[in-house]
C-alpha cells in the first residue's frame, strides 16, 4: 500500500499511481519507468515487450465468457513534463515526486504531478490486474516521449496491435469525451547577434517576471492567462527607448507545449538612469497586476542588482530581436465555427533562450484544420524572417477527425448516463492526442479518449481531483464489461 495514497479508493489505482510516483520519468528518458512496467507484466504473468521505438505493449487474455467481445487497447504516455518553480531543487532524472493530499486533490511539492498522463498510465496498470472485472481481449499500450515528439506513437508500427476498438487514457476532465483533437508544428527562430563590449558607467540587473499561472497550452490558451516571455519584451521595450537599457541574457519558458510562467533578463542601463529605470519597473509591475487581476493573482516583475555581464548583445539585433518578440503572435487566433467554444487555431510563444552568439525562440502552433496549422505557421514565420532571422519548422503531427457515428462512443455515452444519471459531453479538444497518430496506423481502430479531473497541467500548479479518479475508473470498468461483440 501506498503510503501517501493507499488509502483512497480504488486502492489499485491509486497504489499504481504512487509507485509510478516514485519512477523518474522525463520525456526521452523514460527508463526506470519503462523497467517498472516491464516487470510488472511479467510478475503478473501476461505477454509483455518493448517494440523498437521504446513503447510497452502488454496483453491480458479475456474473462471466461467473454472472448468473443471486440478486443480493446487502453493507451496511455509514459513521460511526464518536468517543471518546477525557481528555487526547488528537484532532479527530475534521479528524485522521486512529493506528493501529498490538499483536500480533495493530490499535488506535487514545487514540481508537475505528472498526473498528465501517469494516472492513465496506473488506471490501465490497475485493468491490468484487478481481479474483479469483466473484459474481453485487453491490450495496454503505454507510448514513448509523448510530451516532446510524440515519437512513441508516430513510430508505432502498424500490425503491432491486435485490438479493434483504442481508448486513450488521456484527457482530463471527468464526465467528457473526446473524440477529435488538433494537430500542430512547431516554428523555431534564431537571431543571431555580435557581442558589444557593457557601456561605460552602467549598472546591472536582473528583471524577474514570475508567479505566473502558466499552463497547457492547448488546453488552457484561451483562458487569458499571461505569458511571461510576452510581459518582459513589454517592458524591455519601453526601458530601451526611455533609459538606454542594453540586454545581455534573455531567456523564459521551459517547454514547447506551456504556457511561460516564468521570463528573465540581464540588462545594463546608465548609472544616470537607475533611480528612474527601477522607478519604471515597480509602476509597470501596478500595471501588469491591473491588467491581469482577474486570472493571475501571484504575478511579479522586478529589477535585482546583478553584477555586470561581460558583454551586451549588439544594438542593431537587439532591435530586431525586440520587434520579433514583440511582433510575434501568441493566443488564440480562431474559435471553431462549428463546435461552440473550441478553439480551432492558437500559437504559443513558448520559449526564449540566449546562446553563445543567437537567441533561440520557439513557438508551437495547433489548430484542428491542417490548412490552418501551416496558415499559423506562416503567421508566425513572417514576423520572424522580418528580424533576419533563421527559420525552421517540424514536422509536426495530425490532428484526429472527430466521428460522432462512432460505435464506442455510443457504449461510453451508455455506460455513463446508467452509472451516474446524466449526459456525459462530447468534445473535440484543442490539444495534440496520440489517437491522431495511430489513427494513421490503423485507419479502421474505432477510438475515443476520456480520463479523470485534472488542473494546472504543465506547471508546477498541477492537481489531480482525487473523487474524480474512482468515478473514471467506475466508468472505464463498466465500459470494458460492456465492450460489443465481434
């Protein structure tokens, strides 16, 4: 027994969940977690392997009397995002999680649960040796570095699985159904500069925007939250024309798919300035805080005393570097026209980071029309070829059509109005699935994606509502009993 969590109901879960707890799991580097699933299997006797790309299939023959249901695979990802607040000491290769109870959620010490998607990964671990349930042919298929590349699915080789119907064990919000999702690409920038010695007669200081929310961003795009990247070129923007502010070091956000919560920059400005710069950043602070006193309650800018860079980036980038933060789209750029309140098209501007001679920017655009994925991409490009900088773009992944004919959508609605005595709702999510990818694979998998209640996803705000979890495993249980026949 957990013993953090060996006491919530269902004891299965949530003990699986502990464990996985336990296992560092950063995207491609996903070993120790991979070790323990493996094991898993084979201490519980089942057929288990890792395929080629790194993914753990396992394979739990049907209850007596039902063999002859359609065969279901329970997917999920094994890696987690791996973010913390400034200042905890976490090391995400090496250390356990800290979780703990806060209320009805469960939560990590300064750092991602990963409930995203390690509560998928331990329901689909607790199916696999629960004891009590009914099920036909069950397949488990837990994917490879979901969060980065989505390689473990894109790399998943078609005939691998045996199964007809795909739930993917990914979403996070109880009572809904996913049955689409976006896909996306990601445009990366880099502006390349010349280093120019520090103005004589200048001071240094590192400005700080934190506190922020951050978050998925999919998800939680279009709930206004601020980007910290976005808040910091503001401000760099009106010290550079007002006090001569000069940058050395800029660099915010950790991870393509969130949100920035965080921004920081190392800047000189004339002595003869000071009192008026830091005048500057506490009033602009007031502002911030007005203009976002509605969604981000924590936030923080300010100037610390920093000592002198060895060097500044030259004048004539800085500008254009500038522009380009400036300039560059970040938001929702279309709602759909057809399912009310999902946003059709969004970009994140998500990283920046100084290097030895460029400053690297990257950004993640989504949308659940493919036209529109290269639309925003090209967007975004734009701004960056104006500032001379070097443009590349991934791949990217598809999104998945939703098909509201769907067969296990209808078991799942069934399932759900008998247990609980309502509707559940059906949606298509701005968010990258890894059922659009195995889709490709396997055209004909009728698929569909639902999970338990979770918040702050991405950012070290993340909680997992813990009465949801027994009523998605309620659920998940009475839908595998319920699977149609061949």
């Amino acid at each position: 027994m957990g013993a953090v969590l060996g006491h919530l109901k269902p004891e299965l879960v949530w003990n699986q969940f502990e464990e996985i707890c336990k296992h560092p799991r950063p995207s491609r580097h996903e070993e120790k977690i991979v070790e323990y699933i493996l094991a898993f299997g084979k201490k519980n006797n089942l057929e288990t392997f890792r395929d080629d790309t790194g993914n753990v299939i396992i394979r739990k023959p049907a209850t007596p009397g039902k063999e002859n249901l359609k065969a279901v695979v329970l997917q999920g990802h094994m890696d987690m995002v791996c973010e913390k607040n400034r200042g905890v000491e976490h090391d995400f290769d090496n250390d356990p999680l800290d979780i703990y109870i806060d209320g009805d959620w469960v939560r990590a010490k300064g750092t991602t649960l990963g409930a995203d998607n390690g509560i998928g990964v331990a329901a689909a671990l607790a199916v696999l040796e629960d004891k009590t349930l009914e099920h036909g042919p069950l397949e488990c298929l837990f994917t490879y570095d979901e969060e980065t590349s989505l390689a473990g699915a894109g790399n998943l080789k078609a005939g691998v699985l045996k199964a007809d119907i795909l739930l993917n064990l990914d979403s996070e919000e109880e009572g809904i159904l996913y049955i689409g999702c976006a896909g996306g690409k990601n445009t990366t920038a880099k502006i390349k500069f010349t280093s120019e010695p520090v103005p004589a007669d200048s001071a240094a200081y590192e400005i700080n925007v934190n506190g922020l929310l951050g978050g998925h961003s999919g998800i939680e795009i279009n709930q206004g939250r601020a980007n910290a990247v976005k808040i910091l070129t503001r401000l760099l923007w009106n010290a550079r024309k007002s006090f001569e502010l000069r940058i050395a070091n800029i660099e915010g956000g950790n991870k393509h798919n969130a949100i920035p919560r965080e921004a920081f920059a190392i800047v000189t400005v004339p002595k003869k300035y000071e009192k008026d710069f830091l005048k500057y950043v506490a009033e602009y602070e007031a502002i911030v805080k007005e203009e976002f006193a509605t969604v981000e309650k924590s936030a923080k800018v300010f100037a610390e005393a920093f000592k002198t860079p060895q060097s500044v980036i030259d004048v004539k980038t800085e500008k254009k570097l500038l522009c380009a933060l400036y300039g560059v789209a970040h938001g929702v750029l279309k709602m759909s026209a057809d399912i009310p309140e999902l946003v059709e098209t969004s970009t994140n501007l998500a990283t920046v980071i100084t290097k030895e001679n460029y400053v690297e920017i990257v950004t993640s655009q989504r949308s659940s029309v493919n036209s529109e994925i290269q639309e925003a991409v090209e967007t975004v490009s734009s701004v960056f070829h104006l500032a001379d900088a070097e443009v590349t773009n991934e791949a990217g992944y598809p999104g998945w059509k939703p098909n509201v004919h769907s067969e296990i959508l209808e078991v799942v609605k069934a399932s759900y109005k008998k247990l609980f005595g309502k509707e559940a709702e059906v949606k298509a999510i701005h968010a990258g699935l890894e059922t659009g990818l195995i889709s490709e694979k396997y055209p004909d998998m009728d698929m569909l994606s639902f999970g338990p209640t979770m918040i702050g996803v991405h950012s070290p705000d993340e909680k997992l509502e813990i009465s949801s979890v027994g009523a998605f495993y309620k659920h998940l249980a009475d839908v595998l009993a319920n699977i149609p026949k061949k």
